[in-house]
C-alpha cells in the first residue's frame, strides 16, 4: 500500500480537499475552505498545514471573532441549502470556546459547519499548558468537552492516524440531512505536528450522495387519507421544503388540492406572498389568515418543520376538534413530534408521492371561500400596518420593512436574526423567491446577522445581501464588515437604531413589569440606567472599519441611501434611527411565565392573563 507522510495537520487540509456532495446528479464541494484565528493551539498545526497545502482548494479565510466565523460558515450552509459548508478553527481556550454559541446555532437549525479548535496536549507533558483548564475529575477533559452537548458527531484526536477513521464519520455526518448539525474534532496541538505515513488511498475523491428516500408505502397511503377525510386542511412548510429544493413540488401539490400554506421563518419563500394560497407565518410570530385558519384546522400537514414554540404557539394555535397531525421529516426525531403521523422521507419526494394519490381530491369550496377570505382581511391589516395614518417624527420599524422590502427584488437576500426584527419581518415581509429571506431564528442568536451576510454573498456572489439588525446586536458582533472588505464581498448593513433591546424590553413590560435593564442609558444618583440615552455614532462606527456609511431618518432619505448602496461595490452601512416603541401587534399567544408575586403595579394584571393563556395549551400525543 502506497502511503504518504504528512503531519496530522496537512493530512486533514489534504483530505477535506478532496471532499464532495451531491445530490440529483449535481456534485458540490462539501467543505469550501477553512475560517481560522491562530494561536499558540493551531498555528503551528493546522495553520501550518493550510500555509502549506490549502491553496484555491481550501482556502483560508481570516474572520475577526471566532463565534462570528461559525456563523458565517452556516449562513453559507443555509444559502447553499445544505450542499456544503466550511471549517472553522481556533486555538486552546477562549478561542476555542468563543466557537461554541455558533455550534449551538448550527445544530439548533440543522445545518452542517465542522469545527476544528485546538486542544490540550495529548503527551500531557507540559501540562498546564497556556489556556488549559485542569479538571480535578480527569487529565482528559478540556474545555472543548463543552461542545459535546452542541454537536451532532465530537471526537478528540489523540494520536495522527485516528483521523483515518474521524474524518470519514464527520464527513458521514456533515452530509446525513436526517441529522445535520456542528461536528466537532478537537485536535490536541502536539498532534496536530506529529508525522503519519498516511495510505495514498486516503486522500482520494470521495462524494457523499445525498438521497431522496421515498415514504413508506404504508406511511403515505394513511396520510393521503386523512387528508381526504379531512374538512379544514392546512400544510405549515418549514426550512425543509428550501433544504429538500421542493419549492415547484409544494406549489403543485397546494394548487392541485387547494389545501392553504402557511410558513414557519425557515419555511418563509417556500410559496410566494402573493400567492392566493399562501396564508403567511403561523404561531406566535404569525399573522391573521394563518392564525386564523390554523386555530380551527383540523389536519394539518407539516413539511420539514420542527414545531418550535413559536410555530405552535406553545401548544395554542391548534385548536381544532379532532385534530391531526401528518408530519414529513428526514428526521425521525422530528417526524414523531406532536402525535404526528411519521413520514420519514424527503419532501420533495414524499410531497410528489401524496400528490398522485389524492387525484382528483380538493377542499370543499366552503373550505376554500374561508380561507380567500381570511387571506382578504390580512391583506387589509398589512396595508394599515406598514402605512400608518399617522406618522410618528422618526421612521417605525414597520416603515423601513416596507422600503427595504420595496427596494429589494428576488435576487436579493434579507438576512435578520434576533430582537423584534425577526417577528414583525416575518409579518410583513413579502416574500418573492426562495433565499430572499434567511432568517436565523432557530437559536435567536444575537450578532449572526452580520457574519451571516457574509456567510450568504460567499455562497451566493450574484445576490445583492442585506443585514438587517438593531443596535443591540450591531454591537456585539460588527467586526465582519472589515472581513467583506478583505475579501471584497459587499454587503449592505441596514441598522435600525431604537436605543437598545426595545423587543424584549417591550416583553419586560408586557409581562408586567417595569422598565430596566434594556435601554442604553446612562447611569443616575439612584444607582440605575434610568438617565439620558447613551448616544451612539454607529456610522462613524461604521466609517472607521472601512464601510461606505449613510443616515437616513425620513422614508425619502431611506430610499436614497438604499438606492445609491446599490450602486456601491463594497460593503456599505444605512443607520435609521427609528421610534423606541415599535411593536406590532399579535395574533396569538406565547408562553413567558409571568412573576406570580411582584410588587410591579402591572404584574398581577400580566399574571391573570398568562394564566388565561395558559388554558388554551393542548397535549398531543
């Protein structure tokens, strides 16, 4: 057997190179290159080994904050529905560590990214080495053991030639669409150095088939009968019709049966806005007709959706005699959830498979006159609120939705994740396209939305990319507008500016209490931050890390600064200051446990109607 000798670390440059995907006969390279900030754990390893063997085929990427890296890598995984991702590695410690809120988000949503952090040493000689936690329970615990829980596939590579058979599972893994999520392989730092003869077979082509499996015969016969027998239908399609490219599939299938859609915010695309079937968001972020046909459904069949808390409205929104589930899933785990009918298959095929035996079979034209109805009266209630009769001094949030919304087509890319954006987004967004909304909102992770545009024009360079965010998150991770500008991949930042985390201090209040801890303001004699706001320059912010900056208070303004980004070729930041209190309101309910004893004067109010709400929850089983 032919063999060759490389260190650990080139070996694992030399054999993601050679590593594809495909599915539908179209091959795609499973890792595109290599996110990385070196220390003393990696550069000498891994970071050596890319210096040395990377080139166009696995490049390096140099990101400006490990957690933003990983965000990036699975906004690219999202954008390219799964056909691929990067690899993200970091030194021992803090490095390390800083990555785990990126695996989290990346095995919350499903979507593949490979983490490759640097570990203690494995001879344990120098131990403590810098950066090294020492357990008292065992000299083989790290800190990376704190990626176990957010990983789908962890292993620790203690000797060179256990990558033999780590990486060809982490690649099994990286490409499994039943159970996609973070891999990790820690990679001691001794190691990473050390010399293998490593068999040339290794480092070969291999491609990973991503199959379509059909629904069992007996799986698709039940679900094509309850859905006839069915009066009130409804089909909720999750991020699993985008990851499945089952988007013509779904419009078939809801055309030929009438049955209405509505959307999760990973199903958010799956059938345009304006389609006279597409209901809009269901569940706690929803809107009116989704809400409204959902409550009295009585079969509703679920694509490639989880059934978060929000799409449920904690167990609310359904509240239907007789109700039934019809769950289609890759995964088993997800398919089973709510008492569901499992159908453990590909959307695309399964939805293909349900269609042919429902020929002939459509709602009943009460049904359907219901559901034109409902989706009539949204239509009014969208118009009302995103064209407020009377305008405040400064834009509401609702207001620049719109604009965005009209200045942007179908080859564009909203990107948003957390605060009040992703709520009143999905409300009003009017979807043209698949990919031209991507909301992270699996994990609600604070500071994905800028690493996460990145993530989506590296994926996608042909797409005009927007990162649409508040302040809060703005300034927790705005380091990746300098990495647009190293690697030339424009991005336009469109910051909404209300003076700090207005959604959840809007929930605070909600809930009864009072104001705290959730503006920006300035500290006062009575020891709390209930002064002046703190006043914040975000464009000369902005300006400093290299972008294009525009302000913009007034709806022409905004239409300008939009216009003339557009026109720019590199990386451009639009701040709105906006109205502090720009909340929309709701169409059904979500489970925050309200205080039960408080002397806040609204909390004995707000804990009567949680406790209401509460009598709406259901058990499915």
């Amino acid at each position: 057997m032919k063999t060759r000798r490389l260190t650990m670390g080139g070996a694992v440059v030399e054999f993601l190179k050679q590593q594809y995907v495909e599915r539908d006969r179209q091959q795609h390279r499973l890792v595109n290159g290599v996110f990385g900030i070196f220390g003393h754990g990696n550069v000498a390893g891994l970071g050596q080994a890319l210096a040395d063997y990377g080139g166009a085929e696995l490049p390096y990427y140099q990101p400006k904050n490990e957690q933003a890296m990983v965000h990036t890598a699975i906004a690219f995984a999202k954008a390219r529905r799964g056909l691929g991702t990067f690899a993200c590695t970091t030194s021992i410690g803090p490095g390390a560590t800083n990555m785990v809120t990126g695996a989290a988000t990346a095995t919350v949503n499903r979507l593949p990214v490979l983490l490759l952090p640097g570990d203690i040493f494995a001879n344990r000689h120098p131990a403590p080495v810098l950066q090294q936690l020492e357990s008292p329970h065992s000299m083989d615990t790290s800190v990376n053991d704190c990626f176990k829980p957010v990983s789908r596939y962890w292993d620790r590579i203690n000797r060179p030639e256990q990558i033999l058979y780590a990486l060809p599972e982490a690649m099994r893994c990286l490409s499994d669409f039943s159970g996609l999520g973070a891999v990790t392989l820690a990679l001691p730092q001794d190691v990473q150095a050390e010399a293998y003869d490593y068999p040339e077979v290794f480092f070969e082509r291999r491609v990973y088939t991503v199959a379509r499996p059909a629904g069992d015969p007996a799986a698709i016969a039940e679900a094509a009968r309850l859905i006839k027998t069915a009066k009130r239908p409804l089909i909720i399609a999750g991020g699993g019709v985008f990851y499945s490219q089952a988007e013509d599939a779904l419009r078939a299938f809801a055309e030929h049966t009438g049955i209405p859609v509505a959307v999760t915010q990973a199903g958010k695309g799956a059938l345009p806005d304006e389609h006279p079937l597409c209901l809009g968001a269901v569940g706690s972020s929803g809107v009116f007709a989704a809400n409204e046909i959902a409550r009295d459904a009585d079969l509703v069949l679920t694509l490639g959706t989880r059934l978060s808390d929000f799409t449920t409205a904690s167990k609310t929104q359904f509240q239907g005699k007789g109700l039934k589930f019809v769950a289609v899933n890759l995964s088993a785990f997800d398919a089973h959830k709510h008492g569901a009918l499992p159908v453990v298959a590909d959307v695309k095929a399964a939805l293909a498979e349900l269609k042919q035996a429902l020929r002939g079979e459509r709602v009943i034209p009460a049904y359907a006159k219901q559901v034109a109805a409902a989706k009539k009266e949204w239509q009014k209630l969208h118009e009302q609120l995103t064209n407020p009769k009377h305008k405040p001094s400064l834009l509401h949030q609702a207001d620049v939705i719109r604009i965005l919304n009209d200045e942007t087509d179908g080859n564009s890319t909203i990107v948003h994740a957390a605060g009040g954006l992703p709520g009143d987004v999905l409300k009003l967004w009017k979807s043209r396209a698949p990919g031209d909304y991507h909301s992270e909102y699996g994990y609600s992770c604070m500071g994905y939305e800028i690493a996460g545009a990145l993530g989506v024009k590296l994926a996608e360079p042909e797409r005009e990319v927007y990162a649409f965010l508040g302040d809060g998150s703005y300034l927790m991770l705005n380091h990746e507008i300098v990495t647009s500008l190293q690697e030339r991949q424009k991005i336009t930042v469109v910051l909404v500016d209300n003076h700090g985390f207005q959604c959840i201090h809007n929930l605070q209040q909600g809930c009864g209490g009072d104001s705290f801890g959730n503006e920006f303001r300035e500290r006062t004699e009575n020891g709390r931050l209930e002064g002046d706001f703190v006043e914040i320059d975000f464009a000369l912010n902005a300006r400093s890390l290299g972008a294009t900056c525009f302000s913009a208070k007034t709806e022409k303004e905004l239409r300008e600064s939009l216009r003339a980004a557009k026109k720019e070729s590199t990386t451009c930041v639009i701040h709105i200051p906006v109205e502090t209190r720009t909340g929309l309101p709701g169409y059904s309910w979500w489970d925050v446990p309200v205080a039960e004893v408080s002397p806040a004067k609204n909390a004995k109010k707000a804990r009567e109607a949680y406790l209401k709400g509460l009598e709406n929850r259901k058990f499915y089983y």
